[in-house]
C-alpha cells in the first residue's frame, strides 16, 4: 500500500510528496517511457506484460 508519511497521503509515496521540494520536482519529470503516461513510471505501467507489479513502481492517483 502506498503512504507518504510527510503529509500522510495514500495518493503518492513521499518521494513524490508535492508539499516537498524535491517531491516537486520528482512529479514534474514524471512519466511512463513505454506509454508516455504522466502519472506513472514504467515499472507501474500496465500496457505492458508485468507492468504494474514491478518494483519501484510508482502511480500518482490525481484528486
């Protein structure tokens, strides 16, 4: 299960926190280099075979 334990959000991990600098930054050079999705990284893409399992996977749920 996700949480970012900066500002307790189960949408991002903390190194994606927007409420941080570098989790700022982290979000606006995120992006999918199999499907070019920006709310995603490869490893959590899931147009690709197991894709969205892998580790490091990181999705951003927008609210």
């Amino acid at each position: 299960m996700m949480y970012c334990t900066y500002c307790g959000s189960r949408s991002h991990p903390t190194s994606h926190c927007p409420k941080t600098w570098g989790g700022s930054s982290a979000r606006t050079g995120l992006h999918c280099t199999y499907c070019g999705g920006r709310d995603h990284n490869y490893e959590a893409c899931t147009k690709h075979p197991g894709g969205g399992k892998m580790p490091g996977a990181i999705r951003i749920e927008r609210r």
